[in-house]
C-alpha cells in the first residue's frame, strides 16, 4: 500500500479478504467518497449477516444512581454526593421497572449508574441477587469504568469485583466508558477512567466468561487518527479474547453539559455514517455492528443499516444519561422500530442481549 492508495483500491482490498490497515482505515474516514464507503460496508455486513435480516432488543435502562464522583465534563447525567438531586433508587422502584419491561415483552436489563462514592461490592451483590430471585432476566450491568470504580472504593482487584457481580448474577457487561480510547482526549473532557482501565476491565471480563459490548464516542475533538486508534484497540482486544458481542458509537450530545458550553461542534451524519462503515471494515473480528436511533434519529439510524449496520438496538423504554444532555426522543415503539427496519429493505428480527433470536415471538407488522 502507498501513502495515497485510491481509496476504491482501499476497498477493492478489503472486499478481497484483506485486513483494513491503521492507514487505510484513516483514509477511508478522510474521503469524501461516502457512497463508496458506505457500499463496500454494506456488502461485509450481507456477507456476514445473510439472509437481509436486522435484530432488534426489547429492554431497559435502569440507572440506579446519578450520584458520581467522576465530573465528566461532557456528562450532565451526574449529580455530585449531598446534591438535592441526587438518587439511589430502592429495589422496589427497580422491580417495578423491570415488570413494566417484561410486559412488554422485554429480555434484558442494562443497569448502569454514576460512581458512588459510598456503595461497596455489597451493594451491587445484594442488587444482583434480589433481582435473580424475582426474575429470569439477562442482566447487563455496570460499564468497566463502574467496574473500575468498586474495585477502588472495596478495595478488591477488579477481577475480585467481576467474579463477586458473576457469581451474584451478572450476566454479561455494557461498554459505557469507552468514549475515545486515547487518553489525550479522556484527559481533556475530564474521563478518569484510563484506557488501559477500560480494556482491561473488559479482557478481566471476557476472561471470566462474560461477554461485553464495545462502545465509541465521537465530536471530542479527536483527529481521524485518533479515531481508527481506538478500533484498533478494540480489535486487537477482540483478537486475544473474542469476548465482544457488539460494537455501537454515537456522537457527543454537548447540550446542557460543561464541555458544551464551551462552544462545541458537534460531529456531523456524514463523519457518523462514515464511522459505522469502517467499523464494518475494519472490525473484522466482531460480527455485530449497532446504530444509535436515539442519539442519531431513527431516520438516520435507518440509514446507516445500508452502512454496514445490522442492528437498530433497543426500544429503551427509558433512558437517562444521553436524554440528560437534551435529547428529545426516549422511547420508540416495538411497532415503529420493526417499522424502520421493514422501510430499510430489512426483515426485522427480536433478539436477546447475546444476540439470539428471540423465539416464538416474531410479531407481524400491521
């Protein structure tokens, strides 16, 4: 490969069955040639996914606090300890939750929260296990950087902490955190949790049997080779455990946040859609590839199925953290998810959070 390889070489490569390099990845994101991009992606994902079938989840985000004492500077979800805000909601008020999300027909659980400063394993233990006692649910809970943090604050080992939430009924673990992996910029908007924390709460994770999610963040400011940095992290994570199920990115929302007010420009659809199509590309060791309807629109969303996208995600039912910066749409109905999926050339498929079809329960549109 040349420094200036044809970005359609580029392309012509990876359709071959060649590994997208670091700089063929920066290339690809750097090229205005978005159809291009998206197309080739496109065919990877039909490659992978036959059939022109798009899955789907029916679950819930339960943040069982806001109290944190990370003060992310792009987070506005985060109520500092003694706030008059600030929350740890009861287990009945979480058991009421999760009978709403099973009436509609809901699988999972993805629980996540600030740092707490005050709650230890025990907590999270005696949460994990009086929900099992209740429910035959998949719980997704607690992000490497929550992780991270009740290690520290129990002072145990963070594999201490995987094995303790494991045994007490944890299931498998959602990527929050993740952001940029470039410590640079996790300095610059105020994440604490390092990168080498992150990944390695996540290989602990994969190593201990639990599968997890992979998440990206992009409008931080970070360069394009900032960008194919942080995949590269992740494959090569992917490479040595196998333990991710899913790769999902967003764009920062800045409103009502601290870094927002400093005048922030937001990434645009063009740099989203051309991030979900090099992860396609690029992340050829993780099979599934999930666009974000809430932070990107469903219309958006839908688009970026044709960008190598073979997920549309959850209905959410509800949803804290990215809303808190000024998102308007929480919630999408069963109905209207199959809806899009349908409108996008796609048959839609309910799934659970390991990525099984959900069987017996296929509705029809109307």
């Amino acid at each position: 490969m040349t420094a200036n390889e044809p970005v359609q070489s580029i392309l012509d490569r990876v359709l071959q069955g060649d590994r997208l390099s670091f700089d063929q990845a920066v290339s690809l994101l750097a090229s205005p040639d978005l159809v291009a991009v998206g197309t080739a992606a496109d065919e990877i994902r039909a490659r992978k996914h036959p059939g022109e079938q798009v899955t789907y989840i029916i679950d819930r985000n339960v943040n069982y606090t806001n109290v944190c004492i990370a003060y992310c500077d792009f987070c506005a979800f985060y109520r500092e300890p003694g706030h008059e805000e600030g929350y740890v909601l009861p287990h009945e008020e979480i058991f009421k939750k999760i009978d709403e999300t099973i009436a509609k027909g809901g699988t999972g659980i993805l629980m996540q929260g600030g740092l707490h400063p005050y709650l230890k394993i025990d907590y999270y233990e005696d949460l994990l296990r009086a929900i099992k006692q209740r429910y035959s649910i998949h719980l997704h809970c607690f992000s490497p950087t929550e992780i991270v943090h009740i290690a520290k604050v129990s002072k145990l080992t963070v594999r201490e902490v995987t094995r303790r939430l494991k045994s007490a009924g944890l299931d498998s673990i959602p990527g929050g955190g993740g952001e940029i992996l470039v410590d640079e910029i996790r300095q610059k908007i105020g994440r604490r949790c390092t990168s080498e924390e992150w990944l390695g709460a996540m290989k602990t994770a994969h190593e201990e049997g639990l599968r997890t999610t992979a998440t990206m963040v992009i409008g931080f400011g970070e360069s394009l080779e900032d960008r194919v940095r942080h995949l590269e992290r992740v494959r090569e994570l992917q490479d040595e455990t196998g333990g991710f199920t899913a790769f999902i990115s967003w764009t920062y929302q800045p409103e009502h946040t601290d870094l927002g007010k400093e005048g922030w420009i937001e990434a645009t659809a063009t740099e989203y859609l051309k991030l979900v199509a090099v992860s396609r590309l690029y992340l050829d060791n993780i099979d599934n590839i999930q666009v974000s309807w809430l932070t990107q629109g469903l219309k958006l969303a839908q688009v970026a199925l044709r960008f190598g996208g073979n997920d549309f995600g959850s209905t959410i039912i509800e949803e804290n953290v990215v809303t808190a910066a000024g998102l308007t749409q929480q919630y999408a109905s069963e109905e209207e998810i199959r809806r899009q999926i349908v409108d996008a050339g796609f048959t839609p498929i309910q799934r659970d959070t390991l990525y099984r079809p959900v069987l017996g329960r296929q509705p029809a549109l109307a």
